[in-house]
C-alpha cells in the first residue's frame, strides 16, 4: 500500500478490523516498528480528534511526530501548474511536497473542501498534489470527499459491539446549522458496503448523497420507516449534494431522540452540536458510543500507519 487515502483500498475490512481490535488489546506489540521514522501531519482545517489519535498512533509505534496547521504557520501553497505566482501563494506545492518528503518518511494530510466548487472538489486537488509531488506515503486525515480513518473507526466500532451475526445499520441526516461536507457520510457508506450489515440511509427530499457512492444501498426519506429494528443509528449532517453546497429548507424534525431511535446504539464522529444533532438523553445514555468511537480513531490509525510502516 502506497498510500491510504480511501477506504476502498481495504479489500477485506472484517479483517483489519480484527486486526485493530488485536492492536487496541496490546497497542505497543509494534513499539520498535517505527524507530527512528518520522511523521508529519499536515492540518489545513481544525482537528481535535484526528490530530490527538494520529500523534497518538504513532507514538505507540514507536514514531516521531510533528504537527503544522499549514494555513496559518506556513508560506500560502499554490495547487495549479503553470500559474504566474504573483498574488497571495509563495510556494508551489511541487517544492513544498518535496521539501516536507525530506523531514517526514509518511505525511498525512486534512483538507476539507470549500463546498463551491463540485468538480473541484472532488478532483481532491489538495490531497492528489501531495501524492503526485511528495515521495513518502500519504494518508489522508480527511479530505474533500472522503474520511477514511473515520469510516475505519466506525468499522471497527460496530464489529466491536454488536450482538448480532447481520445487525441492522442507519445513516441518518441530522440538521446542523452550517453546512457540511460529504465525506464523512460517504466513508461511511462505503466502509457499510463492505461489512454483512443490514444498512440503510435516511435523509429529507433534496439531501441525497453522490449516487455514485451510495448506489443500491437503499434510502428512505421517512426518518421514522428507515428506523424501525435498527441497532446502530449513525447521525451526521451534510449539505445537499444535488444543490451542491446549499441548506435546504427542512420542514420535519430530524434530531435524533430516544423516542426515535429506541435501544439502537448512537454513533456519532464528533464535534456535535448537543440539542440540535442529538439530544442530550441520547448522547449521555449508555446507548452512546460516540466516546468509544473516539477512543477507536487510535488504532484505526494505528493500523493503517503499522501497514504503510511495514510496506517501505
């Protein structure tokens, strides 16, 4: 593996799961895996979650770390080929990505999309950049379209706690009051279509994914139908797709409550806005694994940084 930059690239992800629930039970097994090798993680937007675990992760392999929020300590990148850098951008990204390659043996890289720009965004321009110009692996920490050591998380999170052989999954929209990009919600869905999980999604008219992604997963715009008999309940917002970037108007009540979701697990990624995506009843009851989802980002992480470890 040259890269992780997509959950698709996991062929069989019952088995990293179990592999990262093996790391999660003795997480310094690899302590000398990564003596004397560096990692540089790139943050062009906020973490708390993803930067803390990554950093975490790799310590636990035995790895150096260093942490540059590029937008405000660094000289402003510029993407394009060709252009005539005399505006507000004083390094190209071909001498940067070389330049980071030099200090780091793996760089991971969060960039989230503007959400003006469809087309834009999903060339992944940032994230693409670093693979083509840099000559160390890449793992992505969230990008425009994409999260997925999120969705890995959420994998291993499930296998982890279910009861049940073929357990019943729920992507439910959720209102936010800004909008939101896709990729969480899109690893998701992928990271579902690999597991023998009954999964379904659920969002208002006007706030359905990239067809391309959620493909013949069903999608009910019934929040209350898709519900029925699930045993995890995923909440997370997105903006629309279809009116890409926009807020649709939303008539109906979408906060996820106990009356709703019943004895289903909650699942959430995290920041949340408390009272508006999820009741406090919900979010504070045993019923919660969003803190445990959390504490699954580490070796989430873990396995993916021991793999490309073990691949130079």
């Amino acid at each position: 593996m040259k890269h992780f930059s997509s959950i698709d690239q996991i062929r069989d992800l019952n088995q990293w799961t179990k592999e990262a629930l093996e790391l999660k039970a003795n997480p310094l097994a690899f302590k000398n895996l990564g003596k004397n090798k560096t990692i540089g993680l790139l943050f062009f937007n906020s973490s708390l979650r993803t930067r803390l675990s990554t950093q975490k992760a790799a310590l636990n392999l035995g790895m150096n770390t260093f942490v540059m929020n590029v937008s405000e300590d660094a000289w402003g990148i510029e993407f394009e080929d060709g252009t005539i850098m005399n505006g507000t951008t004083a390094e190209h990204i071909k001498e940067a990505a070389a330049v980071i390659s030099q200090y780091c043996d793996i760089i991971g890289i969060r960039a989230f999309p503007k959400l003006e720009d469809k087309s834009k965004d999903e060339s992944e321009h940032i994230l693409t950049a670093f693979q083509k110009y840099a000559t160390v692996p890449i793992v992505s920490l969230e990008s425009s379209t994409g999260h997925p050591l999120q969705a890995l998380t959420d994998a291993i999170t499930i296998n982890e706690f279910t009861t049940k052989k073929k357990p019943k999954v729920v992507l439910s929209w959720a209102p936010h009051p800004k909008k939101l990009p896709h990729a969480v919600a899109n690893s998701f869905v992928k990271a579902m279509q690999k597991l023998d999980v009954e999964f379904v999604i659920t969002n208002p008219e006007g706030y359905n994914l990239n067809p391309e992604i959620t493909a013949e997963t069903p999608i009910f715009h019934n929040q209350e139908d898709a519900f029925k008999d699930a045993d995890f309940v995923y909440a997370k917002n997105w903006c629309s797709y279809e009116n890409y970037g926009e807020i649709n108007d939303v008539e109906e009540d979408w906060m996820i409550t106990k009356e709703k979701i019943k004895d289903a697990h909650f699942m959430h990624c995290l920041p949340v806005r408390r009272n508006v995506v999820v009741a406090d009843e919900v979010l504070d009851s045993e019923q919660s694994l969003a803190i445990e989802q959390s504490n699954n980002r580490t070796y989430a992480a873990q396995l993916v940084l021991k793999k490309l470890l073990e691949d130079v």
